[in-house]
C-alpha cells in the first residue's frame, strides 16, 4: 500500500486526530486579568509585585507577573489564591509547577504565567531581567511594585 493511501485509510479510521482546539475564556482581557491577579497578591501581601507585558516579544504569553513570597507555605497560598481567582473568573489554567518545593511556582494561565518566588530564588533567577525588554505595566493604586 502506498504511504499516500496508508495515510488516507488512517485518517479514515480515526487514528490520525486533529489536535484538540484550546479552551478559551469568554473575552476577559490580558490586563483585566493581570491587574485583578497583581490586587489579589497584594492583599495576600505578596511582596515585590511586577507586572510585565512581553507580548512583543514573547510567543507564549502577553503578560508576566512576578511576585515573591515569604516562605513556602506563603508561596503555595499566593498560588492556591491565583488558582481559586482563575477557577472562580472562569480564567483558562494550564498548570502549576513547583508547588510542593514552593521555593519557585510557575502558575500558567494562558496569556498570563504567573512566577511565585522566595527571595534567595528570585534573585538568582532574575525573571524581570530576562524579560528586561519587555514593558512594565502600572500597577493598581496599593500595589507595591519593585522599583
């Protein structure tokens, strides 16, 4: 059988699938959810919070917060409050990794990945360097943002 022909019969038969079609939210802006994230950091005194927008330059995201932690259990519940927020806003959620070591959590919500760090973590990583060219984005009046 011809590969041509081989390829047609599978496709017939359903073993050849087209890639699933990604969730989306129903129109709930890249900022809207940003800032709505950032105020939910601030008042679970998350602290050094950073907003940027990297969608110039990134192709997995348009926008980047960083925010720390003061300990694990800190950290985990800053995640744990983003998860609920995302859960509760119907905000579309890929996943989390680094929960349990809570020393770095990446949250990945679509356009916005979240990093969730302790301090030691944050300032050997740099993640606001790396992504150096990207734009801050102002912060929520009582927002503390890192200058």
């Amino acid at each position: 059988m011809r590969a041509a022909q081989k390829h047609q019969s599978l496709h017939n038969r359903g073993a050849m699938k087209k890639k699933p079609t990604l969730p989306t939210t129903p129109a709930v802006p890249t900022d809207v959810k940003s800032l709505a994230l950032a105020t939910l950091f601030d008042e679970k005194q998350g602290e050094d919070i950073v907003l940027l927008d990297v969608s110039t330059i990134c192709p997995i995201a348009e926008n980047i917060i960083v925010v720390t932690g003061r300990g694990q259990r800190h950290a985990q519940s800053l995640a744990d409050a983003a998860l609920a927020l995302a859960k509760e806003r119907n905000f579309v959620s890929f996943g989390v990794e680094g929960y349990e070591a809570g020393t770095w959590i990446l949250v990945d919500l679509n356009d916005v990945i979240i990093h969730i760090f302790q301090d030691d973590m944050r300032r050997f990583y740099n993640i606001e360097g790396l992504w150096a060219e990207g734009k801050r984005v102002e912060a929520p009046r009582g927002v503390q943002r890192e200058e």
